[in-house]
C-alpha cells in the first residue's frame, strides 16, 4: 500500500517493481493554446504528485468543498491507500505536429528522430480509434480503483483541453522489472519477463533504456520512449494446442519457464545446442529465439505490459491479450528491428493480432514541485 516517490531523476513507473493493474489513457488535445496546454500539464502534475501520495486529486478535496460546486476530487479513492500509484506521461508525435501537418503549440522541431512514426508491420490489425494518441498517461497502481481513480480525475481536470481517445485497463503484471519480484505469467500460461532488462542491471539501463542528451533531443535526456501494442490473443485455438507445441512456440518450458536448451529459468538460452533428431532444441521461429539480443544486434527492451480481457466477443471467445508496453532509448533501434523481425516469422503469429500501436516521448522526471510535466518542451 506505500507510495512510490513522484520526484526523481526520472519517471516512476518504468523502473518501479511493475505493479499488479494498470489503467492506460491517451488524450488527444482538442485546444491550439499554448498556454492552455501548458497550464493544464501544470495542474496535472500537481494532481499527480498528491494522488500518488495517496490524498485528493486538489487540495480542497472529496467532500470537504462547498455544496454548490463541483469537488476537486470524485472520490471513489477515499481511505484506500496509495497502493504504489504510479502516473508516467508521455509525449506522442501528434502534438509535435498534427497528421496534417499542424505545428499547434510551437514545439514541431523538438520532436525527437527517435520519435519516428512506427512502420507498418506484416499482419498488422491497427484500429485507428484506439491507437496513437499526443499524450498517454500510464497509470500502475496494486488496486484498479487507485489506478482508475487517478486517470478519471486527470481526465476530469483536463475537459475542455483533451478528450480521452481510449483507454486499456490491464491486471495481472506480464512482466518482472525488479530481480526481487517473481515472474508472474502472461494469458498463454508462460512465464513472461525472464530476460527483461532489471532495474538493478543499471549499466544495460544506460546504455538500454535511458535517452541522453548526446541522442539527438536535449530535452529527453533521462527520459525513455513507450511503445505500445494491444495484442489479441486466440485463446480457444492455442487451449488446443499440445504442449509440447506451445513450448516450441515460445522456445521455453510451461513449467519452470527455463529454455529448451536448459534446466532454470534464468539459465542463458544456447541456440546452438542440438537435440537428437540434429534440430536445434529451440526452434529457429521460437519467439525468445527472434527476440533475443543475439538475433537483434544486442537491441533490449524493458517491457512492462499486462493482461487485459475485456470481457467477449459476441462470438463466444474471450477478448482477451496482451497489453505490451516497452521502454528503450530508442525504437528506431530496438522495437522496429525486433518486431519486424517477430511480425515475419514468430511461430506465435498464428495466436495473436496486433490491433492498436501506440509511441510516446516519456522526459525525464519531476525535480520537484516548481517542475512540471513537458516543462523542457516549452
Ligand atoms: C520473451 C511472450 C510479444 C519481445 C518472451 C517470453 C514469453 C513471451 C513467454 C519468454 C520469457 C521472457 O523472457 O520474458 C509473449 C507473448 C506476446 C509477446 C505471449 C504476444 C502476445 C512480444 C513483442 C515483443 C516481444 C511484440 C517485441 C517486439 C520479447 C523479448 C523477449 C521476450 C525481447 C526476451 C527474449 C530473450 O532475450 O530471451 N515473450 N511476447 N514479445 N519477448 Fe515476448
């Protein structure tokens, strides 16, 4: 139930131990004012700073304004704890300059080359309506109604200045980020987050995760940038297929998660090993075997996504994934090579659909309370 600190070196809610529920939101912003967009980041960034202390989202409160208006805060979080809240803003290349070629607020040229609109990947499945986005909030919280609180009440304070696009809630962390947390496990059944990058690996974090001020955009320095991908997964087809198969597929044991060619989770996966019929005992469109550093040019991720269902489909099958969240220093380098590879040849393509795609700058942090998020855009 403790608070994670919101002033830092950089965002909380990336390396922060992932928490067990997320609720993700992407704005668009519906003003062309500068200021107005400005002063909404400021008065989000004070509501964020309380509610991930665990108070109100404004500083009168739930129930303690008068009868008249409206409350500063809607409620639904009071008494319950901060339950490790995070809040992580990021940036999307739609507010640097609009799709049709708008520079609304004045900040087209400080959009970062690393911000570079994704290609299109070979079955891609993208819904328009929940993808993209020029601002996202990642909210991770251990209690859903702490994590959707917070993301209600920013939308609250934002109206007239965003509208909500979409928004994914998501339960079940599919990914450690801390060697201290457990691997939990994705809706496939397998553990999920073995070979993330950690929090504690922090020379692979520099060299990973964290953007510089040498990258080409001064401003994100010991920032990060966010990818996301909805990703449907085929439940009833895969619940039918043998395990023997699906352990192909991942290139992994169901059971203790340790690859094909090893005994422990967190022994190094060895391609070369062959098994008895002279294959390699993780087959070559195995999903670790495509998105392993070696068959990347060393590119790492640290992914932070979680399960959703959102409930079914209308033709009996759960609407069920994987909401696939990664940070890096740098798509260009690191999610674009890995999931073109991935897209043409992972074994697993046969039980997921890509269905909406979404890219955001994340700055550095909050220094303290004269901050504000975006602060170095403007
Ligand atoms: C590893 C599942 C999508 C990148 C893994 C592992 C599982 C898994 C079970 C092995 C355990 C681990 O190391 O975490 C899935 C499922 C997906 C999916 C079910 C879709 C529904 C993706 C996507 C990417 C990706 C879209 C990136 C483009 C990786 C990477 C690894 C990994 C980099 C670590 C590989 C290694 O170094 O061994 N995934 N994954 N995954 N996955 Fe995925």
């Amino acid at each position: 139930g403790a608070a994670v600190p919101f002033y830092g070196t950089h965002q909380a809610g990336i390396v922060t131990p992932a928490q067990d529920r997320l609720h993700f939101v992407a704005f668009d912003v519906i003003t062309d004012k500068r200021d107005e967009l400005i002063a909404l980041l400021q008065k989000w960034t004070a509501a964020a700073a309380r509610m991930t202390a665990g108070k109100d989202a404004g500083s009168i409160g739930a129930v303690n304004g008068v009868a008249e208006a409206a409350p500063d805060d809607t409620g639904e979080a009071l008494g319950l704890p901060p339950s490790g809240l995070t809040l992580t803003i990021g940036f999307g290349p739609t507010l640097f300059r609009t799709a049709e070629g708008k520079d609304r607020f004045g900040i087209a040229g400080k959009r970062p080359d690393a911000l570079a609109d994704l290609p299109k990947f070979a079955k891609d499945a993208l819904k328009p309506e929940i993808s993209g986005g020029d601002i996202c909030v990642q909210a991770c919280a251990h209690d859903p109604q702490v994590a959707v609180h917070a993301v209600r009440n920013l939308a609250r304070i934002g109206f007239g200045v965003v509208s909500v696009r979409w928004s994914q809630l998501g339960f079940g962390r599919t990914s450690s980020t801390s060697r201290n947390q457990q691997t939990a496990r994705n809706l496939f059944g397998f553990k999920d987050g073995t070979a993330n990058l950690k929090a504690e690996d922090t020379a692979l974090l520099d060299e990973h995760l964290w953007a510089r001020a040498g990258d080409g955009a001064d401003w994100m320095a010991g920032g990060s940038y966010m990818v996301t991908r909805k990703i449907r997964m085929v439940i009833e087809t895969w619940d039918r297929t043998s395990l023997g198969e699906q352990e192909a597929i991942i290139g992994r044991n169901k059971g203790e998660g340790a690859p094909l060619s090893g005994a422990k989770e967190f022994d190094e996966p060895v391609f070369s090993t062959n098994g008895s019929d002279g294959r390699p005992l993780i087959p070559a469109n195995s999903h670790v075997r495509l998105a392993h550093p070696e068959m990347n040019d060393g590119a790492r991720l640290l992914r932070r996504g979680y399960n959703f269902v959102d409930g079914s489909d209308g033709l009996g099958r759960l609407d069920a994934g994987l909401f696939f969240i990664a940070y890096q220093r740098d798509p260009r380098k690191q999610f674009v090579p890995i999931q073109t590879r991935l897209s043409r040849q992972d074994a697993l393509n046969e039980y997921i659909r890509h269905v909406s795609s979404g890219l955001f700058a994340c700055p550095a942090g909050i220094s303290g309370t004269e901050d504000y998020w975006g602060r170095a855009l403007f």
